[in-house]
C-alpha cells in the first residue's frame, strides 16, 4: 500500500527552509581542473576527514575534473564543540549551503559512510544542482541489521595480498579513543530523527543515476540488506560489490574503486547528452 506520509516534507526539509547556514568558517580543499560543466563534491564519513581520498581526488584532476571537499565540524582542521553544529541534518545543509554559495552546478556529489547519507539529504534539499550521485558503504537504516554470521565474517577477513585484516578493528580503537569527542554525534546518527531524515531523503533519489558501491566485507553497512533498501527508491542505480574490501573500498582496493567511478561518470554523460539531445 502506498504511504502518502512520504511525500511529506519531514521537519527536516522544513527546517532548511528557514535555516541560516554559516558556512564562512570552512576550510575548502578546491582542485581545478580543464572540464567546465561537471564538479565533484565529496562528503567524508563519520571520524574521518576529506583527506581520506586523497588518493581519489589526484585521479579525478587527471581526468580534468575541478573538486571541492571540506572537513564538516568535529572533524579534521574543523574542531568544533558546539552539540548543535554535530547533527547529520546540519551536515547536509552546510553542505547545501557550500553548493548554493559557491553557484555550483551538475555536481557529481560522492559520499563515504556518513557522507553518503548526508549526501543523499543534499540531494533531497537541492536536487536541482545535484546531477548524479555515488554512494561508498552509505549509512542507512540497515546498519541496524547485525547478524552473527556478517559479523563474524568480517572481523575474520583479511586481504588476501596482503594477509591483514581490514581496517574494522581500527575505526573501532579510534573511535574509543575519542568517544568524548564524537559521543554526541554517534548519539545523533543512531537517533530517530536521523533516521526518519535519511529515510525519507532516500526516497526522494527516484531516477536521479545513482552509483552504488560496497566492499563485500563491510562490517558496519550491511551490503545484501543495504541494496535491497535502496533499490526500492531509485530506479537509476548501478551498484558494484568490490571484492577483499571492507567498510573503505577506496581504501582498500582504490585502483578498481576509482575505475568504477570514472566508468560510471562517463557512460553518464554520454547518456546524458543523448537524452538532451531528443
């Protein structure tokens, strides 16, 4: 049965409409690059910082694609104590608010863990600038789906090069490391609100082309439940599995990570042009 309560703007969209985003303090890593129509913007996961594609974004500026990342508050170079500013929902409309400030347009959004849900709220708030998105291991409400034989699994699964263990077992030590720091935020993300948020603004993906990546071995992100909650709202996606790869695939396989992105990008705009051109 369909649900009319999810055509309705949450309190979220709702906010946004009134919202007043500073965004003057942020830090903005900003490549050029020879393309003029398309720009990508990545969002990074919980505990991380944009520098953890750095990788990824050298590749992009090969290909000649101008890129905008910034660290959000409570994360790298943006220290931020304020439990107000360290919400997901004020995530995504700092991240809108960067977008609309800086006149950005066909934006290729990319968005790790965190950043991917907080990628597809962008998308939900300011779909019209938003012209694909790709999503690494997104946080939805799947991430409460733990069964035993997925958790086992991945905390025994190791690079099969290189013998070691995915980095699992590290984002848990960090993020003990500095609870205080990141407890209101973890609070935040597990809320109901949060959820209710990012649920809706998945429904709202509908046709937008959506690149759908997971490492098989992710832990935090259930892979299998995961694409069959995202598939029932979006009807454009491609979604790639990467194989000896954990919750980071452009971490732990960046070679085929990036293939699948540039491959993806490109068969999008060359349908892109041909739908503009009928």
């Amino acid at each position: 049965m369909h649900d009319e309560t999810n055509e309705r703007p949450t309190s979220f969209q709702e906010e946004w409409s009134l919202a007043s985003i500073d965004t003057s303090y942020l830090q903005p890593y900003y490549q050029k690059g020879w393309r003029r129509k398309y720009v990508v913007v990545f969002v990074h996961g919980f505990t991380s910082n944009y520098q953890s594609h750095q990788s990824i974004f050298y590749k992009l500026k090969r290909h000649g694609y101008k890129y905008y990342a910034f660290n959000l508050p409570g994360h790298g170079d943006n220290q931020n104590e304020s439990e107000i500013n360290l919400q997901v929902d004020n995530y995504a409309k700092i991240v809108s608010q960067f977008i609309i400030q800086n006149n950005l347009k066909n934006v290729i959004l990319i968005g790790h863990s965190m950043g991917g849900a907080i990628a597809v709220m962008v998308n939900a708030l300011i779909g019209d600038h938003i012209s694909c998105l790709i999503l690494e291991d997104p946080l939805n409400k799947m991430v409460f789906s733990f069964k035993k034989e997925r958790i086992v699994n991945a905390l025994t699964a190791r690079d099969p090069q290189t013998g070691k263990r995915f980095g699992f077992l590290k984002w848990v030590k960090n993020i003990w490391k500095n609870k205080a720091e990141f407890k209101p935020l973890l609070k935040n993300i597990i809320s109901a609100k949060t959820t209710q948020d990012t649920d809706w603004s998945y429904q709202q993906i509908k046709d937008k082309p959506l690149l759908l990546i997971f490492g098989k071995n992710d832990l935090l992100i259930p892979p299998k439940e995961s694409i069959e909650y995202i598939v029932n709202h979006a009807t454009n996606l491609e979604v790639r599995i990467i194989e000896n790869a954990g919750h980071s695939p452009h971490h732990d396989q960046p070679e085929l990570y990036f293939a699948y992105i540039i491959d993806f990008i490109k068969r999008f705009k060359k349908q892109k042009l041909l739908r503009d051109n009928f």
